[in-house]
C-alpha cells in the first residue's frame, strides 16, 4: 500500500514538472517572439523616417535681395531680417521654390541714397537676384528707377512714406507690406484724442520720413479739430535742442506728436527731463527697441504707433518660432511686414510656370488677393498652387490685399516706454483709424 502511493506520488511530480517546463518553453516562445518584433520595429523607424522627409530642394537657387541699412542711423530697421530668414527657412523646408531652395543677399544702404542705388545695382547686376525687399522711405525712391529698368519686383517691408501713395510704379514694380503713414499718422492722432487731448505741438526732425508723418498729422489734427499749437522742425546732429522745446511748450500742449532718430531722442528727452516740462509724447515707428534703450530713462511714459499685428493663436505661435530661430525674447520692428514680404515673392513664382523677374510681377497680385482660398504661410498656398487652385495669402501683418498703387492696409499697435524696453499696451485697427484716414485723404484731393 505504501509503496503504491509512493509511485502514485512520483508519478504526480513527474506530471507537474512536465507541465512546468512546458509552460517555461511556451513563456521563453512569447518572449523570443516579442523581442523579434521589437527589432523589427527598431529597424523600421529609420525607413519610416526616411520615407517621411519631404524632398530637400536642390539644384541653381532662387536669389532675392534684401536692401536695409545694415550701417548708419537706421540700422535698427535690420531687426526685421530675422523674420526673412524664418519664411526662407519654411519654404525650403516645404521643398523650395520649384524644388529649387531660397538664397537671401544682403546689401547695405546706409541710410544714404547714393549708397541705396550701389546696393542695388550690385543685387540686380551682379548678383542677379529676382526682387528686393526693401529699402526704407528714405531711399525706397532712388532705387525705383533700378527696378522699373531691370523689371525687378522693389518690396518694402518698412517704408511708410506718403510719397508712395500713388506712385506711378505703385503696383507695377512696387509694392510695400507695410501700411503707408497715412495710415500711421492717423493712428498717432486718434491716440492722442483718445488721451483726452485738447491741444498738440508738433515735433520732428528734417529728414523725408518725418516729413511724411507730419504731412499726415497735421491735416488729421485739422479734421478732427485738435489744434496745433506749437511746431518744430530740428536738424539732426545738433548739440542741443532746449531752445526748439523751450518754444513748442510756451502754450502748453497735452500732446507733443512727434518723430526723431535714437540718438536725437536721447538728448531731447535729456533736456526735456532736466528742464522739468510737462506734456504726453506719441512717437512714430521710430519709437523703437534701440530708442527705448538709448533715451531710458528720460523717456519713461513715451508711447509709440507703430506697424504691428493682432494677438491671437497664429501670431504667437509665429513669434515663437522666430524666437526660436534668433534665440532672442520678443519681435522687432517690421519683422511681420518681412515676413510677409518673403511669402509673397515665394508663392508668386510658385504660382508661375517659370522662375524669372517676370513671373513675380505677374502673379504677385494672384497669391495675395481674393477670391483664392486663405492661405497663411508658403507650405499650405505651394500645395494648393500644385493642385491648380487659386490662393489668398493671408500675411502675418494683416491681409496684404494691394490697391492698384501695391499699397496694404496693416494693423498698428501701440507700445510704450518702460524699463528702457518696449511694453504694449493696445492694438489700432482700420475700426478706430478709418474715419480719420478717410478725411485725411479727401483734403489731399
């Protein structure tokens, strides 16, 4: 009996070790087989990447010419050129211009007419770049003569003056991103009256620039009845400018409207704070970082108009990216209306059969106006452009639809002086400034 059991017994240890050593073998299976698809997957993900590179343009690139005062006064108009880089950068990502990358060439005008037209020349003749972006006001109209004999696209992100409003090659070889100072100039108006303002002084330096601000201002004021009562006109490089602000103060203006250079503002404000006068100032696009640097902390309260685009999602996310790219907090002057400029010359040829001068002047009207489906960056109007559809770039500054002069209504933001650094404070849109540009315009006629 016992010696039964005792078989009984090793029979049933035998059963369960078998089971045992079955169940191991199957685990070990399950493991084998599991550690086979985890190689698969790892040699897959490099093919997969592979496949999910869109096709890097090659082949002669696509040159357009930035023409900025890289040197002198202005040179913080350059603070825009980042923003340039960022559109190249995503067009070429997105597979180029025709499978074709972008190159940007620089050239220097020094704030200076003579120097804007040798910038010009070498782009175009030398370097035989398609369009220009760029210059500023001050220059813009020395090197138009270059465009219209090159047949050369001339697109300023930066250049207000009024003196383009109706140019005769407004909207054949020029075209700005930027609103005219029109625009600017009423804005200026609006926020002074906006302050409570009953009286104004005008305040601004001899240079072309400032002339067409105050060629702005000074019939705005008048259709709104705000009077003037004091105005200066000082030349820059002086020593001192107590004299000029001794005068626009004598009847004790609430606003002084005004336009100057950095190192012009620095030594005004100086003497303003030194001389303990009162009054509000409201700045031009002048009023930029540079400015707010060099004249803090005299100029602490300053507020500024300037070229700037509506808050929202899309915008944040743009600024983020070209943060990103400069490694610097915040976005400069213009950089918007550069960004834009870029995009437009890119779809243009994008649009076209062809990558020529040519092909630019005849289809940038057709990417950028309706009745084109709304596209805001180069990658979503290049797709739609290689399914034959129509487009509407939608720009980052505002809508970039150009009248029959190649002129765009952009928005306007309002910033001020604090910390020796830029704050904003408020947004203009054509709902606040409209009326006074409609008034503006009709005393021009």
């Amino acid at each position: 009996m016992l010696r039964k059991e005792v078989v009984q017994m090793g029979k049933s240890y035998e059963s369960r070790r078998r089971s045992n050593f079955t169940k191991e073998v199957n685990l070990m299976k399950v493991k084998i087989i599991l550690i086979t698809l985890v190689l698969l997957i790892l040699m897959m993900i490099p093919l997969s990447n592979v496949y999910a590179q869109k096709v890097k343009p090659k082949g002669e690139p696509v040159k357009i010419g930035v023409l900025l005062p890289y040197t002198g006064p202005l040179t913080w108009v350059t603070g825009c050129v980042p923003a340039v880089d960022l559109a190249i950068k995503e067009i070429n990502e997105a597979g180029g211009v025709h499978g074709r990358p972008v190159l940007k060439v620089e050239a220097d005008t020094e704030g200076k007419a003579d120097a804007a037209v040798a910038g010009a020349r070498k782009l175009l003749d030398v370097d035989k770049v398609l369009a220009i972006i760029g210059p500023t006001s001050v220059t813009i109209r020395s090197v138009i003569p270059l465009g219209v004999e090159r047949k050369a696209l001339i697109i300023s992100p930066t250049a207000g003056t009024t003196a383009l409003d109706k140019d005769p090659q407004g909207g054949k070889i020029v075209y700005r991103t930027v609103s005219s100072d029109t625009v600017m100039g009423s804005g200026m108006v609006y926020k002074a009256i906006e302050l409570g303002a009953k009286k104004v002084a005008l305040f601004f330096e001899d240079t072309e620039s400032a002339a067409s601000i105050k060629g702005v201002v000074k019939p705005a004021c008048q259709a709104k009845g705000l009077p003037i009562v004091g105005e200066v006109v000082i030349t820059p490089g002086a020593p001192s400018y107590r004299s000029e602000l001794l005068r626009i103060t004598k009847d004790k203006p609430d606003v002084i409207v005004y336009e100057l250079s950095p190192p012009e503002g620095a030594i005004v404000f100086k003497e303003w704070t030194e001389l303990g006068l009162k009054g509000q100032w409201i700045g031009s696009d002048f009023v930029n970082d540079k400015f707010a640097e060099v004249t803090w902390p005299a100029s602490k309260g300053v507020i500024g108009v300037n070229p700037g685009a509506l808050i929202s999602p899309r915008y944040e996310a743009w600024a983020k990216d070209l943060q990103a790219l400069t490694g610097k907090p915040g976005v400069l002057q213009f950089a918007e209306n550069a960004y834009d400029a870029m995009n437009i010359i890119a779809l243009a040829l994008e649009a076209s059969k062809e990558v020529s001068r040519k092909a630019i002047l005849e289809n940038i009207r057709k990417v950028s106006s309706p009745p084109g489906e709304k596209v805001t960056n180069f990658a979503e109007g290049a797709k739609l452009l290689r399914q034959g559809k129509d487009i509407d770039y939608d720009g980052v500054a505002g809508s970039q639809d150009f009248d029959e002069y190649g002129n765009a209504i952009t928005f306007l933001k309002v910033v001020l002086i604090e910390g020796g650094k830029l704050k904003r404070i408020g947004t203009l849109t054509d709902k606040e400034v409209g009326s006074i540009v409609s008034e503006v315009l009709k005393m021009r006629k």
